[in-house]
C-alpha cells in the first residue's frame, strides 16, 4: 500500500470509530426539551427557564459523544431552527403529553418541521412522550394515531418513547435507541 493510500485508510477509519454526532432537539415551547437534555446531562432533575435562540451542550451516552442543539419552542424563534438541520445524524422532537389542547399544534410543527423537511427526511426520528408523571398525560400508542405517525412515518426509522424529564422515567430506554441507531447508521 502506498502510504498516501495507507493514510486515507487510516483516515477513514479513525473517523469510523470516532462516535460523534450532532442532534437537533425540536418541539413546542415547554414540551420539556431543556428539562430532559438537563436530565441526561446530569441525571437529576433541574429547574428550567424558557429557551431564548438555542442551547448548545455535549452529552456523553454509552461511548457516544453526542452535540445536542436544544432549540427555543416559542413561535418567534422557530425560524431560528433551520439553521441547525444540515448535519444532523438525529432528530430527537419533544411533546408534553399531557397537554392535549396543544397537540394539534404539535402535530403542524412535526409536520413542517420533521415529516416534510429534506434535511431531517433521512436520519432517526426519536419522539419523547413527556411528562408521563401527570395524571392527564397520553400514552405512547394513542400519541402515535393522534399525530398520524403510523401514516406520515411509515417510510421512516421512528420510535416513541413515554417519559418523564423529572424523574427519568424512560430516558434511558428512548436514548439506548437513539445510539443504537446512530451506530447502526456508522455500520
Ligand atoms: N411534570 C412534568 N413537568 C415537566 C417535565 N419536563 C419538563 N417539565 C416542566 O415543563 C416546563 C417547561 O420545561 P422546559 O424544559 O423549559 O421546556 P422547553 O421545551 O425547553 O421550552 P422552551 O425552551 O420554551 O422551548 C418546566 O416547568 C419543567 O419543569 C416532565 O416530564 N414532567
Ligand atoms: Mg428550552
């Protein structure tokens, strides 16, 4: 092997074994997001303020180190998301489950902004069912024919996961699927 072809081997395969990734965190305002990216950081539960524009952190899960973009739910930041799209391996998108009067809403913005965007069409989908603590709260299969998932999703990789960004509940179930994917995509 010459060694401009052993270098670009070696390359190539450094970068292969280098497991990082960038995720987009999407999803209403106060659906939960910085809460639950707070609870996989940390493992504890924090009190949060609204986003304003994005958060930017690193999380370590298993041997992944993941670059997480936590995004601002509220209407006057969303056109501050596209931004983030390009280079994506992962969309986590966040809905309190527990708030049925928004899900209509949550429904448009998964539309526009996961179901029908080129930049997101070929990468894992990873949708959290938050705030299982409340009593109100929906579960998993009925969120799925509420938002039409098994209709607009079916050409996809998706998963739905109930959680809670309080206690944990779920976390690491939904994210051990997330890496699972983000290593079956590295091949
Ligand atoms: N009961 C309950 N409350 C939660 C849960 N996750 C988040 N919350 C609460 O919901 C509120 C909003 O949480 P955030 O994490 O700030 O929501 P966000 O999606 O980041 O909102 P924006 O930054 O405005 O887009 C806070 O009062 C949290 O404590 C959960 O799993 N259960
Ligand atoms: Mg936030």
């Amino acid at each position: 092997m010459s060694s401009k072809l052993s270098f670009s081997y070696w390359l190539r395969k450094k970068l292969k074994s280098e497991k990082k990734a960038k995720i987009i965190v999407l999803g209403l305002d106060s659906a939960g997001k910085t809460t639950l990216m707070k609870y996989v950081n940390t493992g504890v539960f924090k009190d949060t303020v609204p986003t304003i524009g994005q958060n930017i952190d690193t999380v370590n899960f298993a041997d992944w180190n993941i670059t997480i973009v936590d995004v601002a739910g509220q209407k006057q930041f969303r056109f501050l998301w596209e931004v983030h799209y390009p280079g994506s391996s992962a969309v986590i998108f966040v809905i309190d489950s527990a708030d049925i009067e928004r899900l209509p809403e949550a429904r448009d913005i998964l539309k526009i902004h996961v179901f029908n965007n080129p930049y997101l069409e070929k990468i894992p989908c990873l949708i959290i069912a938050n705030k299982q603590d409340l009593p109100e709260s929906i579960q998993a299969p009925m969120l799925i024919q509420l938002l039409g998932l098994h209709l607009e999703m079916k050409d996809r990789t998706f998963a739905v996961f109930d959680c809670s960004a309080i206690n944990g509940t779920g976390v690491n179930e939904a994210f051990t699927w997330l890496v699972n994917q983000l290593e079956m995509k590295k091949g």
